[in-house]
C-alpha cells in the first residue's frame, strides 16, 4: 500500500502522497486553494481520517493555521504499516513521537537559553518565553532553523495528538506522562503487583524506554537508563555513568536490540522480580528511584 496521507475542509479534501517538512509543491497547491474561514480539515494518518479543530486552545501560543502548521508532520507517518491498525496504536505512534521531540526541544532550549546565540536582545539574553514566543510565531527562523524545526514538529504532533485523544474520548490535554493511561486487563495487573511492581510505573517506564531505542539517539536512552548498566554476550562490560554510556553508543544502539524493542508490546512482557524482560532476554527494564528503565543488555 502507497503512502497516503490526506487534508482537506468541507469544501474539498486535499490528497499528498508524501508529508514532509516543508511539504511538497502539491500539498502547497491544495492548501492554497481552501477555504480561510473556520472550518474544521481533515487528516487522515495510516488510513484513518481525523477532524481537526481549526483554532488553537486558548492557553496555547498562536501562531501559523494548524493547516499550515502541519506541515511539519515527519513525512514517515503517513507510510502504511501493512494493517489497518486502531485508533489507540494510531496514538500510541503519536505520542513515541511527541516524547522524543519534546525531550530533544527541552535539551536545544535550554542550550539556546544559556548561550542565547543569535538570540540577544537590547536588554541583554534572551529569556525563554522570548525564545519559544519567537519560535511560536515563526518571525525569528533564520537564527536558528534547527531549533525552529524542532519547534514547529513538535507543535504539529501535539496538534495532531489532540485531535486523536478527542476522537478517543480522551481528554485533549496531553497527559503529564507524555503516554495516555493504558487499559490493563486485571490479568496484566494482578502479575505486576504479585511483583510489587505498580503497573501503570511499569507501563510508563517501558513506553520511555521504546520511544528512546526509537529515536536513535543514544543521549535519550543515557537518560532512561540505570547506572551501573552490564551489558552481556561474547564478553561482560559495566557502563557506569553516562558519559560511558554515550561513548559505547555503537554496543547500547545494536540494531539487533533495537528491533526487539520496537517488537515489543507491554502486554506481552514477561516480568519477575528483577524486572520486564523484553524479547528471549535481551533487554531488561528494571525498576530505580525514578522509575523503570533500561537495566540490562544481553548481546547474542
């Protein structure tokens, strides 16, 4: 199945083979032709179609309609997965996406505050809610792109995960956990607690770690793993601290490992007293002071 992601209002639907950031020549052509009144546009993600509200929540920063706003949806997510999935793996893929921008929008933000390159103002730095209020309104992008990027991404899955949650009956309002509240069957939640484990922790916790073996980028997982970390196979090695962990990145990020996490489901998980085991035993989460994180690695 091509990729197929659509946009549109009452007066039309837009069709684009290909979201990407800036978009294609056709998908600006579509939007070009809409309506500008509030009427609500429609996105369709992995074959299911969503309304979307036009207007932006009133505690949130304005800026570029969320039809234009969109646009930088990354351009995978409207590639098929090869089934039609549901409404909650469809938000589930959202919200992986949503936590590994936040966390490196958080990082850039801070970097940019502290260093306010190409930010300064007659006063002096810039403060944060001068940063964010010129990347809401997208006046400031030639002085740092990347960061406007991460921005505008971000603001468009959170758009989108909105729109997902209300079709859900699920409150609009992101969750504090990044991951909205799971449905457990008494089942899952009877063997987690036989553990001493609270469930939802646990859930939390694995739904980090996925997100972080996702993105790629060994900084984020270094922040959802407990230290000292051993890592097994054809030799035994302890990562001790971050800065370890970071450099034997090309071991942690093993390709091997990575499918096995993005395999695994909560429901399916074997867990114990050590922790949740994940594939035939080659990664484990284990529960620390802030939670469950990634414990171990066994390398075949």
């Amino acid at each position: 199945m091509s990729p197929l992601v659509s946009l549109g209002t009452r007066g039309g639907i837009g069709r684009l083979h290909r979201w990407a950031l800036g978009m294609s020549a056709c998908l600006l052509a579509v939007i070009s032709t809409m309506p500008t009144h509030a009427d609500p546009f429609f996105v369709t993600v992995y074959g299911r179609t969503y309304k979307v509200d036009p207007r932006y929540p009133s505690n949130e920063p304005q800026g570029p309609k969320p039809q234009e706003a969109m646009k930088a949806l990354p351009s995978d997510l409207a590639r098929s997965p090869g089934f039609k999935p549901s409404h909650t793996q469809v938000l589930a893929e959202v919200e992986e996406r949503i936590w590994i921008v936040h966390r490196k929008l958080e990082d850039e933000l801070e970097k940019t505050t502290a260093s306010s390159k190409g930010w300064s103002t007659e006063g002096g730095k810039a403060s944060m809610p001068e940063i964010t209020g010129s990347l809401a309104s997208g006046v400031e992008q030639s002085r740092s792109p990347e960061l406007q990027q991460l921005y505008d991404r971000h603001r468009a899955l959170n758009l989108l995960a909105r729109e997902l949650r209300r079709s859900m009956d699920l409150p609009g309002k992101p969750p504090e956990t990044g991951f909205s509240r799971p449905k457990l069957t008494p089942e899952i939640e009877a063997d987690y607690r036989a553990q001493n484990f609270d469930p939802l922790e646990a859930y939390y916790g694995f739904r980090r770690v996925k997100a972080a073996f996702r993105s790629g980028d060994v900084e984020l997982l270094a922040d959802v793993t407990h230290y000292p970390l051993t890592v097994t196979g054809r030799s035994r090695r302890t990562i001790r601290n971050r800065d370890q962990f970071i450099a034997a990145e090309k071991v942690v990020m093993d390709p091997r490992a990575r499918n096995i996490v993005a395999q695994s489901t909560f429901e399916t998980l074997f867990v114990r007293d050590k922790g949740m085991m994940l594939g035939d035993g080659e990664i484990w989460l284990t529960r620390g002071t802030t939670g469950f994180g990634l414990g171990a690695i066994h390398l075949k």
